[in-house]
C-alpha cells in the first residue's frame, strides 16, 4: 500500500551517510565537500522526518536550500531502491493511517492496550503516530483501548533529535482527554531507590533551573 516491494532493505545511519555521499558527488558534482557536510545533511534529513516533513513540505530559505535539494534527491534514491531509513518507518506508517481512514479504525482497535516507555523522548512524528493508535468516540469524548506513558520531563535529553517534551505531554494529555490535575491520570513516582543522596542532591541542582516542567 505504500509502493514498497516485499525485500525491502532498512538502512542504518552508515547507510544514509554513504547514500548522501554518493548524491553530493555524482548528482550534485560536489567534491570537495568537507568531512562533517554529509553528516550534517542527514542530521537535517532525520530532523525533518522526526518532524513529520517531507523535502516538499520544507520552508526553502538561503540556509536549508541546499539541504533540502540532498534531502529531495535522497528520497527518491531511497525510493527507487527499495530502501527505508528507520525515521522513514515510522513516517510512512503515519502517512498510510492518515490516507486509509478503514486501516487506521482497525489498528486502533486491534491494539487494546499500548504502553510507552521513555515518553520524555518522543518525537513530533511518534507523537502523531500514537495518537492515530486511539480508537476514540468522538461523540462521547472517550477512549476505547487503553494507553500508560512512563517518562521523566526531567530527563529529556533529545530534543536535539527532535523530542518535544512538554509539548508531547499535552498533547498527550489532550489527546486521551485527560487532565493534569487528575490524580488518577497522573501517578507521579517520586521516591527514588538507585541512587545515593549525593547523587540525588547534585542532579536536583541542575534540574532546578528546569523552566518548563510538568
């Protein structure tokens, strides 16, 4: 349903860089390039589909418009390949659920319970992903299958690679139809039995300049 061949081949980040290299030298002409160019391009590539866009749904400026010539040439290399990224898992999943609205109603109530580790990671795409997975009466504003994020605001260490925090929290929320001042939504585990106080005391004076917290 997606235009994939059953032998398809998932590609690791060594692939991407090699793939990019290959674009910038044979297509581009580009060969004096120097070492931390195509790296960079694919960081911008991933970004991007952590974000849920495609190269033509990019804001073209003097800054990303070349990347965003590599990023539309990488598709369609990775297209007529047959290969996928691991971003582009997720992103042509989301796409297929938003597309066939019968495909979506049948995931969404195939799955009745989901649980989500490592929430504070998740990303604009994953967060859009899920909530594709709610099998939700609109009419009653409630929610069919059963949903647990576990995750730690304070430990969000990825928004670099496209995690949204805070946002996704309330999305999250927002979403399920649940409320932050609902005790029975939220259960905050505050007592912890790993680490010694000295550790405890030195991380909690980071985390105290934290602006945005749950």
């Amino acid at each position: 349903m997606v235009g994939l061949k059953s032998d398809f081949i998932i590609i690791d980040p060594d692939d991407q860089l090699s793939i990019v290299k290959r674009i910038l030298k044979e297509e581009v002409k580009e060969t004096n390039f120097y070492t931390d160019k195509p790296k960079a391009i694919i960081n911008f590539i991933n970004k991007c589909k952590d974000e849920g866009k495609r190269s033509t749904d990019i804001m073209i400026n003097h800054e990303n418009r070349f990347k965003q010539l590599i990023y539309s040439k990488y598709e369609t290399y990775i297209q007529q390949e047959n290969k996928l990224d691991f971003a582009e898992l997720i992103l042509l999943t989301k796409e297929l659920l938003e597309k066939e609205i019968d495909l979506q109603v049948h995931y969404s109530k195939k799955f009745r319970f989901i649980l989500i580790d490592e929430f504070q990671d998740t990303s604009t795409l994953q967060m859009d992903w899920l909530k594709l997975m709610i099998d939700r009466d609109h009419q009653n504003k409630t929610v069919q299958n059963c949903f647990m994020a576990v995750g730690d605001d304070d430990q969000s260490i990825y928004a670099f690679r496209g995690a949204q925090c805070v946002n996704n929290i309330d999305e999250y929320l927002k979403a399920l139809y649940l409320s932050r001042e609902n005790p029975e939504h939220i259960i905050k585990l505050e007592q912890n039995y790993r680490s010694t106080n000295i550790v405890l005391e030195a991380a909690n004076s980071v985390i105290d300049h934290n602006q945005s917290r749950l």
